[in-house]
C-alpha cells in the first residue's frame, strides 16, 4: 500500500504571469480590439454593398459605430496613457502570487492474487486553487440586460430542442467598449473550483510460455464550478450570467479501458496486440442568434451594434450543457508481428505493424457549429495502415 500528498505549482508561462512581471507596461495597454462589419449595410444597389471592403474608418480615430462598422470594443485601444489592465498587489505581491497551484493525493493498494497475477487499486484526488479573477471596474452587474433564446426543434438536441434557454446578459451599448480591466486572487464568495477524482483499476498477468496479458480501467470525473462572480467557465465577473458555469461530466465519460496481449508464436515470432476503448469526444451545438431574433426578448438591439439604427450583429450561444453528450466512444485495435534474427554481435529485430486493425471510424473531430452541416466529422481515426520496420542492434 503506497500513498502521497502534496502541494505542487503549476508553473509560470513564458510571458512572465506572476508577480512584478506582470506590472510591465506594454503588456497593460489595450493590444488589440474588434468591430463588427456588415458589408450590406448601405443596401442593394449601393457600390459599397458586397464590394468586401470596411467602408468605415476602422482605427480608434472614431470609437463609435460608423458606416459599415460597430463600435470599438475597446475604447482604450490605440491610446499610450490608458491602459484597459491592471494588476492588484494581492496578485503582484506575497508568498505565490497569482501562482496556480494544485494539492494531489492518491491511495494505491497493489496485491499478488496469485503467482503471476497482480491487481493494483490506485485513487486520485488532485483540487486546483490560486485562480486569478478579472474585474472590469467600468461596468457592473446593472449594466447587463437578460434575454432569452429559442433552441431549434430536432431531435439530436436534449429533450428534442425547442426549449427556451433564459439567464443570458448582453452589456448596454452605452458602456460597450469601456474597458477598465483588473486583475486579483479570486478571494472568497467568488472563488472558483476545480476539482478532479480519479479510480485506476490495473491487472498484469504471465502465464507459461511467456504469455502476457496487462490492462485495466480508469475512470474519473473534473467537476468545474464558477462561484458566483468569479469565472472558470463564465469568465466575466460583473456579468450575472451564469449560464454553463457548472461543468460536471459523467464518470462514465471519463472512463478508458485498456489492454495488451503478448504471444509467443514457433520459430521465435512474437504478436502483440494492443486495445483501447476511449471516451467520445465532447458534443456542441453553438447557434449563431441574430440581433433580430435576440431583440424582442432583450427589448433593445445587441449592446455591440451601438447607436446604429439598422444592427446585423449576431451572439453565439451553445445550446447543449458541456460535459452531458459525446459522440460514439473510440474503439482501436493495432497489432504487431516480430521477430529477432540474431546475427553474430548483432540482433535484427523485423516487425510488421497494423495500425487500426477493425478499420473503425470513430471520430476524432466534428463541426459543432449548429445548421446543415451540425455533426459532420471533421477528422476520423486514421485508417487501416501496415508498416513495416527493421532494427538492428550492436
């Protein structure tokens, strides 16, 4: 029986997040902002309608909405005193500042359940801690209003869609843009968490002949939970949305199995061959909802159109909950044939491998942009695919 706890860092990235390094100016002042264009804003028969070019003035020379083109969406943008991100002494000084850290501890039992046959029993429990929070001190919660959307009808979609999904906020068009951005530690009442418990069940079995099987299952489930305001899932603090902030996947989602099996064939072959069954991955269905279809809910146009009397701008929402429906789990199968020449000094191993031996299709990659083409496989395992390989060795 073995156990371990222990607190350990996450690391710090290359761009320097973590204490003074990030009080450096260039990384404070607004590096980049958007607009939204509609090229059939002046309507047909106008020269500028379709001619693919933002007939507008894109810089920050004009925060506001004009001609072609939304507001800024950051007014600080362009300017070199203003900076739209700032950095609190709790996250730039004291001990593991704006650090992320993670405490693990695990349980195994290994035991012999006869000669030649082990069982190994592993639990682990691994809670991430030391989240940072970004707070725009120009906006708050009143400055977000709710609407509401209508999920399509069909049937891939949970309880056959048409539901309506409520608890959704867009920020004012008169405080779109204002960005006053600050950075601390996520104290508490707005702590976020993230927690991960896992179960490992592992056999390793030889029998005579120099036959091997070993394998086992693992299973675990990462709960995700943005506490109200802080944001995990949810990003923003002053949003009341919390729409999707809890994150917690079946533990049979998580589950993977896997096998091997080593067998000794005449005249010195060898075959092994090795199995999985993976999870699926993870089903979306992001809609795109137009400014039209959002306004009679929202009673006002989307705060990104600005004072624009015609607004063709557009949220995405993504209709499933994360972590409640996959695709088809990953089933693979791959097979190899060896055999060692030994040749004075040397030993020439020869191997024929066979990738994907079932030549399944499971998909690896899928279109979750909801319409017509919602769920086409994007990439798919890879298929069939024999190889063969020699290694000498001196």
């Amino acid at each position: 029986m073995k156990a371990s706890f222990g607190r350990y860092s996450t690391g710090t990235s290359s761009k320097g997040n973590n204490g003074y390094a990030l009080i450096q100016p260039i990384q404070r002042v607004a590096m980049q902002a958007n607009r939204t264009w509609n090229d059939s804003f002046f309507g047909p028969g106008d020269p500028r309608t379709g001619n693919l070019k933002p007939d507008c003035v894109l810089g920050p020379s004009n925060l506001a909405a004009n001609g072609e083109c939304g507001p800024l969406s950051d007014r600080n943008f362009g300017g070199t005193s203003a900076t739209s991100l700032n950095y609190g002494d709790d996250a730039l000084k004291g001990f593991n500042s704006a650090q992320p850290f993670y405490w693990q501890g695990s349980v195994s039992v290994d035991h012999e359940i006869r000669p030649g046959t082990s069982l190994t029993v592993n639990y682990n429990r691994t809670v991430y801690g030391n989240f940072t929070v970004t707070d725009n001190l120009a906006v708050t919660p009143a400055d977000y209003d709710q609407f509401c959307i209508t999920a399509p009808v069909d049937a891939r979609l949970p309880g056959g869609g048409g539901n309506q999904i409520c608890g959704l906020y867009d920020i004012k068009p008169g405080k779109f843009g204002q960005v006053n951005n600050l950075v601390s530690m996520a104290g508490p009442g707005r702590q976020p968490s993230t927690v991960f418990n896992g179960v490992d069940l592992l056999t390793r079995m030889r029998f005579a002949g120099g036959v091997q099987v070993q394998g086992g299952v693992s299973t675990g489930q990462s709960v995700t939970d943005s506490a109200t305001p802080a944001p995990a899932t949810c990003f923003v603090v002053d949003s009341p949305q919390t729409y999707q902030c809890h994150v917690s996947p079946t533990w049979a989602s998580g589950t993977r199995l896997k096998f091997m099996v080593l067998y000794p064939l005449p005249w010195s072959f060898r075959a092994s061959t090795i199995y999985q069954n993976l999870p699926g991955i993870t089903r979306q269905a992001t809609r795109s909802y137009s400014n039209a279809e959002i306004a009679p809910s929202l009673g006002r146009n989307l705060g990104s159109c600005g004072a624009a009397a015609t607004c063709n701008n557009s949220v995405s929402v993504n209709l499933i909950q994360p972590g409640t429906a996959f695709e088809p789990r990953i089933n693979q199968m791959d097979f190899r044939l060896s055999r060692i020449f030994p040749m004075g000094r040397y030993r020439v191993e020869a191997n024929l491998d066979v990738f994907n031996l079932l030549n399944t299709s499971s998909v690896i990659d899928a279109n979750f942009t909801y319409g017509a083409k919602w769920l086409n496989p994007v990439q798919i395992l890879a298929a069939r695919m024999a190889k063969v390989s020699v290694q000498i060795r001196f």
